[in-house]
C-alpha cells in the first residue's frame, strides 16, 4: 500500500544527494540500466503497491486491523535495519533520532496503521482513492499556514478533486448510516492527514537522515509500539491463533509490498525522468479498484469510476503545480 514520505523525499532530492546515498541502494543505483528494465521496474511498483490494498484486506478479515500492521512493520523493518547496518549505516545520534520518531508515528502509527485499519470497514479501491488524495491537504494546510502564494493550478487541483471525492461518495450516501462504514471513511482520511503533515516535516527534515535507514528504523519503532499497543488494550491475538491467510498477506506485504516493490522504485527513479518516475500514484489506485473487483467482487460504478478520474486529476494538477516550484538547494549533510 503503498506510499510514503521517502517517495517525495526523494523525488524532489538533488541528484548529488541522491548520489551519497548510494552505497545504500540493495541495487546499487549508481550504475545506470537500460530505459526498458526501468519502465519494467515501475510497471512492478504501480501492480505491487496497487495490490497491498488487497491484501491488507485480506489479511484484517481475520485479525485486527492493528496487529497486522504492526507484524509487518515490525518484521520489514528488522530487515531493512539488519541490511543498513550490514552496510555499515550509523544510528542516528542525540537529536538526530527527532525526526526519526516523529516520522514513525506520522507515517507508520497514524498513516499506515489507521489506512489498514480502514479497509477493514470498506472496500480496498474506496481505500486506495481516499489514501490518494492526501497532495489535497498539502494545498489546504498551505492555505491557512504558509505565508507563501498557493499555485492557482493547484488551487484548480484541490477543487476538482475534491469534487470527485464527492462523486464518488454520492454513491455511497446511504453507506453513511453504517458505523463500519463511517468507521472506515474516518479513519482513512485521519491516515491521509497524517501522512500529508508527515510529508511537509520530511521535506523540512530531509537533510538531516539517511532516508533509506530512517525508513528502516521507522517501521521497527512503529512496529513495536504498534504489538505492544494491541497487546496491552486486549485486542491481539495469540499468534498461533492467526489463520494462514493473514499470514499470507503479512508476506505478501513485506516481500512485495515492503521490499521488492521499494527495490524497484529506487532503479526506476535513477533510471527514468522524476515526472515519469512519480506515476505510480496515479495507477496504485486503478489497481487497487480493479483488484478488489476481481478478488472480492467489489462493485466498480459508474460513479466510482467518473469519481476516481476526477479525483486523481486533480492530485494530477496539483503535483504539477507543486513540481514547478523551485526547490531550495539542499546542502551536504552527513546526517543519518
């Protein structure tokens, strides 16, 4: 499921930075491939991301919601953090562990925990549209809080989608009189706050951390917190207890999800221009609605489909919007 603050961190890195944190890649993305294996490499991102929201799904039909995000966090970031100090990567020291815990609980805690939460309550596409819209918010926190003048493509952006958002959600209105339902709007949207404050404090922090390792350190910390969370509330279950399918989709989560899916966007991000390369968040969604279609038999309406289009039109715009504003040079840093 998809997506983090590391993507737009390193989108929107300079090439030098991009360069010192190379010895970190599993790839090793110094070394350019061809033009073809990056767009292979893409094609695998936008299908495997797109298909974590089904298998989250799957996987909180038979344990809660909480547990499983945290199983996987936990699992996948014992990983990556084994990996980076194999390479030889340094814990962050003293303040530098700041914005490592503040991110975890962003991105990891509220983000991806109460999103994974939220498909529990409603459809895997219905799921992956609302995770989508999150660039919105970025435009109406930048509306009361930044001083700065707010692109009129963006300001086109945000209206239109949220425009679809409401298309989409007219066909649902009398979903709304189910608490599950609601339920799940809620915290879905919650997810996508979080994630969009996440996003403004990671370009605010970029420089001070090694993205590859903070992401690692990330997960691990927002997987412990996530087990003892749920264990002391009384909500888990004893872990022999938990039926194959969840542990199915765990992995499926952390191999494809949480690994190979990362792997391959690293390549096709030093291999393909940033504007092709950020696709991903466009077709994450359609996946994700045709999927849950297909495996669950989740109806895809006329208005979920007008809806949806609208909608990631106008995350479209204001990307674009937002893509050509300058970015400030970040200087050298030798942070973690």
């Amino acid at each position: 499921m998809n997506i983090f603050d590391f993507h737009k961190t390193m989108l929107n890195a300079p090439a030098d930075y991009l360069k010192k944190l190379s010895a970190f890649n599993p790839l090793t993305i110094r070394k350019k491939g061809t033009r073809a294996k990056a767009w292979f490499a893409l094609a695998l991102v936008c299908f495997f991301w797109g298909t974590t929201w089904i298998a989250s799904k799957e996987g909180v039909r038979h344990m809660p919601a909480l547990q499983l995000a945290g199983i996987r966090q936990l699992m996948a970031g014992t990983l990556y953090v084994g990996f980076f100090l194999y390479k030889g990567a340094a814990f962050p020291k003293g303040k530098e562990w700041i914005p490592v815990l503040v991110l975890s609980f962003l991105n990891f805690i509220m983000s991806n925990g109460l999103s994974t939460w939220g498909v529990k309550y409603i459809s895997a596409g219905l799921g992956s549209i609302i995770g989508a819209i999150f660039p919105l918010w970025l435009v109406v926190i930048g509306l009361f809080a930044s001083s700065e003048k707010i692109p009129s493509r963006a300001i086109m952006g945000l209206l239109l989608g949220f425009s679809g958002v409401c298309i989409i959600f007219s066909d649902h209105l009398d979903d709304f009189f189910n608490a599950s339902f609601r339920l799940g709007i809620i915290l879905s949207l919650i997810a996508t706050w979080t994630w969009a404050f996440a996003t403004l404090y990671t370009k605010q922090q970029a420089v001070n951390f090694n993205p590859y390792f903070s992401l690692g350190l990330q997960m691990m910390i927002s997987g412990i917190c996530l087990t003892m969370f749920t264990n002391i509330n009384g909500t888990a279950v004893s872990v022999s207890k938990i039926p194959w399918q969840s542990w199915a989709a765990i992995a499926y989560l952390i191999i494809f999800g949480s690994l190979l899916a990362f792997i391959c966007y690293l390549y096709a991000l030093q291999n393909l221009p940033t504007e092709q390369a950020s696709v991903y968040a466009y077709i994450n969604p359609i996946v994700a609605v045709l999927c849950g279609w297909i495996v669950f038999g989740e109806k895809v309406t006329l208005f979920i489909t007008i809806g949806g289009i609208v909608t990631l039109l106008g995350v479209y715009l204001v990307n674009k919007a937002f893509k050509a504003v300058p970015a400030p040079e970040q200087p050298e840093t030798e942070g973690v």
